[in-house]
C-alpha cells in the first residue's frame, strides 16, 4: 500500500479525503502540508484542473498564442506583473488589469468553467450608466425574441424601438469616453 | 470584547436547529469584492494591503458595524489559539490563521456574520445560517454588500462582473453552501450515485472533514460552482433545490435501512456508543465518525438520548477548543484523553 502524499509524493498521508471532480469519486491521500495547501486555494485547485485541458484545447487555433502562454514569457500583466505561467501555477491572477491582458486565454478558460462570459447579476450602484443600459439591452433581447416567438409584432416592435434607443445612448456614451 | 467571555461557548449558530434540521446543518452565503485601484491581495505590496483594510474596515464600521456587536479583529494581533478556534467554528477559512499581514477579520458572534478582509480577495462577505435558509443567507450577505459599497468602490466589469482573483468566482462573486449530514447515503453507498448527480447540476461536493475511506462524519459541503453568467436569484434558489433533493435521498435511504436491516442498523449505532461510552482516549476523526453514528441512532430512534448538535460538538472535540481548555503545554495524549472525557460530558453520558 502506497503510503506517500499524492500530491508531492514525499511526506506520509495523514489525511484522506473523497475527490470529486466532475462526476468522478476517488480517494485521495494528502500530507498535513499539501492537505492544509489544498484547504486553503480549493476554489484555485477546483480551476486549476480544468486548465490543461483548456489549454491544449487551444492548440492548433492560435499557435502563437498557445507557446506563449506553455513558455509564459510573454504574457505578463503589464500592471502588477503577473504573469500567465502564475496563474497556471496558483490559480490567481494579479489584478483586474490581468483579466484584459490575459483576455484571450483567460476567455476560453471562463467559458469552460463557468459555462458563461456575461455577468447578468448585481451592479454596483455607483458603475458606469452604460453597465445598466446593457444589461437592460440584454433582457429587452430576450423578450424581443419571446414577442416574435409568441407572434405579437406589435409589442415586439414596442421591444425594438426600447433596444435602438438604448443602443443610441450606449454609442453616445462610447464617444464620450473616447474623447476622454 | 476579549476571547475570554465567550470561551465557554462556541459561535451561537453552530448549536441552533433551522430548517432542514437534522440533514441541512447549516446554510452559508458569500461574496467575493475587491477595490477598484488596488492590486489583488496575493500580488499586492505590504502598503496596498494596509490600504485596502483601512478602506474595508472603515467601511464596516461606518455603515454595517453599527446595529449589533461586531468585532474586528487584525489577524497578526491574533494568538495562534484564537486563530485555530475562529476556525474550528468555522468563522474564518484555514487559510486566515497563516497570519499573514494586512489580514482582518470582523464579526458579528451571535448570528454569523462576517467580513473578512485581504483573504484571497480583498472582501469576502459571508453569512452562515442554520439549516437551510440559503435565500436569507444571501438576503443579508447581499445587505452588507449595498451598505459596503456606499464607501468603496468595487473593481467592476461591464461584462464580467465583480472582478475576482480566481476567475472561478468572476461574476456574481457569489457561492452559497449547505453542510448535510448523510450517514444512511453513505452507508447505503447511495451517495456515489448522489454526488454524480450533483456533479452533473454543476454542484461541488465535498467533505466537511476528510479521513479513512472517505468522508469523515459523514458531513458534506455541497455549494455552487458557477457565479457568472447567472442571477444571483437563481444560484440560491438552485442550491435550494438541490439541497432538498439531497436530504429527500437521505431520508429515502433511512427508510430503505430501516427496512431492510432495523437489527444491523441498531447494532451499528450502538457499537459506536459502546466506544464513545467507554473510550480512554480518541482522535478527531474518530470522534466525527462516532458522533455522526450515535446521532444517527437518536434522530432514528433507536438510541433514547437527547438529540444534540452535531457542529457544535464536533467543534468542542477539535484540536484548538480542548488544547484552550487544557492549557498550552497539553501534549498530544492529554488532548485525546480529554476528547474521549470532553465528548461524553457533551453527550452527557
Ligand atoms: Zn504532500
Ligand atoms: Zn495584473
């Protein structure tokens, strides 16, 4: 019987816990060290995994892309100096600024894991018009679509005037910024 | 306030029976929030940090600390001991006690509420409730949250939502939890179906504490894994509904024990009363498997005792709360001596 961490395969197991990831159940038998480890960054670990398999997803479609990020040279958050390769290692990234600078990877690894790239849940008070406007822009869509499903023209057409009005503002508002 | 006053009882909630009860322990809601401006607290400078728990505490105590007694606590000012305890009653995740710099803590003792500053993000907003009221949970997480952000100003996407240090939690910043005790799910080997299924629904599981061949006191944490791209609405009711679904397979697979082997089931319970009863000494998982085979058999009745909680003994019997109640220079024998000792006089056998 192995009586070694699974983790660094160095210290004796004292901890065993049942693993689920996905819907495979294992045992795992973890050191003191690598359990308190696994403790601490559960939610990184629970990312951690999925991100092999995301990133050898990505070969092929951008190969640039995909040695960068596999040497982790030169993806580095330009504001907290970050880079990629730590984020594979820890599972944490730096600072908001990382999730721009690493958009393109960083994209593929939230839809996998979150199954979703759109926040439709609380908005601060204090964020920007423009966050409210779209997310209004996001539900007068789908009622648009239900309208036009349900064959009320009418009211669907009530829906579009809404969505083109907040799309004139939501343009007026990018302008604005742009001359900042 | 000092640790001292309350050292005879542990977190008042962990003793309190809700909804669900005896299988929903209790139901936990948190919020992930960092400051606009400041880098994450695991890439951030000493300054940064400091910063951000001015910031964050200023803002607790100006606009949620002012209703009930709240406490803040720095977490290098805190004694290894009041760390480890804040942790066995789950207050604080593990991670708080490493003590590193710029950590703080304030909590309100009596109902569970806390806010947790320079963990792996900057806020982390959490309520813990018994039973299973996930949607009050969050309710109240969610109050705290609005009061916060009248004084600071959260890092926030228009497309991605409050911005997280794990990508995992991006979004809504959002996971609720339920703790359940499922002996019978486990002893039926149920739960393997149970947890497949959860998987399936986009649902962690896993061990409240771990051991042997799995589980140990068969107490799992079950909590959402997705916080983007979904209300906040919708992830607690989710977890509502899965909750109940859990607890109605438990209470199948009872019935299911009762039927099929009453006199194996008895035998089981008490066996592991036997040993609580006459124990000279006893580990901490050990004393979680027994604790969770013995209340079986109350809830179940088969053993006439007085139902107790399940939480707050399994607390009293951790390594920090008897080492407090022994003294410091407790060796490791005296601490198991006093768990078997402790865990009768808790039962009260
Ligand atoms: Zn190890
Ligand atoms: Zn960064």
């Amino acid at each position: 019987m192995n009586i070694f961490c699974d983790e660094c395969k160095k210290n004796i197991a004292t901890v065993f816990l049942t693993k689920i990831s996905g819907t495979e159940v294992s045992k795992v038998q973890l050191c003191e060290e690598c359990a308190k480890r696994m403790e601490e960054t559960t939610e990184a670990v629970n990312l951690l995994a999925f991100l092999p398999q995301v990133l050898s997803s990505l070969q092929g479609v951008e190969e640039n892309l995909v040695e960068d990020i596999l040497t982790g040279e030169l993806l580095t958050c330009g504001s907290c100096g970050t880079s990629f390769n730590d984020f594979q290692k820890m599972g944490l990234l730096g600072c908001a600024d990382c999730y721009r600078e690493f958009s393109d990877a960083l994209h593929r690894v939230i839809i996998e894991f979150q199954e979703s790239d759109e926040h439709i849940g609380k908005i601060p008070g204090r964020a920007s018009e423009g966050a409210r406007l779209r997310r209004r822009l996001l539900d007068l869509e789908k009622h648009l679509q239900q309208k036009i499903a349900e064959e009320e023209y009418e009211a669907a057409a009530a829906v579009r005037d809404q969505i083109r009005e907040i799309e004139v503002r939501l343009n007026a508002d990018v302008m604005e910024s742009d001359k900042e | 306030m000092t640790r001292n006053n309350r050292a005879a009882s542990v977190a008042d909630w962990l003793g309190t029976e809700g909804p669900g009860y005896p299988l929903v322990l209790s139901s936990r809601a948190r919020l992930a929030r960092n400051l606009e401006g400041v880098h994450f607290p695991c890439s951030a400078g000493e300054e940064d940090l400091e910063r951000a728990r001015g910031m964050v505490l200023e803002a607790v105590s100006k606009r949620v600390a002012d209703d009930r007694d709240w406490d803040i606590r720095f977490a290098e000012e805190l004694s290894r001991d009041e760390l480890g305890m804040m942790t066995e009653e789950h207050l604080t995740s593990r991670s708080f006690a490493d003590r590193m710099g710029g950590r703080a803590v304030a909590l309100s003792w009596k109902d569970g509420r806390s806010v947790t500053v320079n963990e792996e993000d900057h806020v982390r907003i959490q309520v813990i409730m018994p039973g299973a009221q996930f949607m009050e949970a969050w309710r109240e997480a969610d109050k705290i949250d609005s009061c916060m952000e009248e004084e600071v100003q959260y890092s926030f996407d228009q497309e991605l939502g409050y911005l997280t240090s794990c990508p995992s939690n991006v979004g809504t910043g959002l996971r609720v939890s339920a703790m359940l005790h499922l002996p019978a799910l486990v002893s039926t080997g149920e739960i393997a179906r149970t947890i497949s299924a959860l998987g399936q629904a986009g649902v962690y599981v896993r061990g409240l504490y771990g051991e042997g061949s799995g589980v140990v006191g068969n107490m799992f944490q079950i909590s959402n894994r997705q916080t983007l791209g979904r209300t906040e609405e919708f992830i607690v009711r989710s977890m509502d509904t899965v909750v109940n679904q859990v607890a109605d397979n438990e209470r199948t697979a009872r019935k299911m024990m009762l039927r099929e082997s009453e006199l194996g089931l008895a035998d089981g319970v008490y066996r592991s009363l036997g040993i609580v009863e006459r124990a000279r000494k006893m580990g901490f998982f050990e004393a979680l498997e027994l604790i969770s085979q013995v209340k079986l058999g109350i809830e179940m009745d088969l053993i006439p005792m007085d139902d107790f909680s399940i939480l707050e003994v399994g607390v009293e019997v951790g390594e920090t709360h008897l080492r407090e109640r022994l003294g410091n220079d407790a060796e490791k024998e005296d601490v198991e001596r006093e768990r078997a000792v402790h865990l009768r006089r808790m039962l009260a056998l």
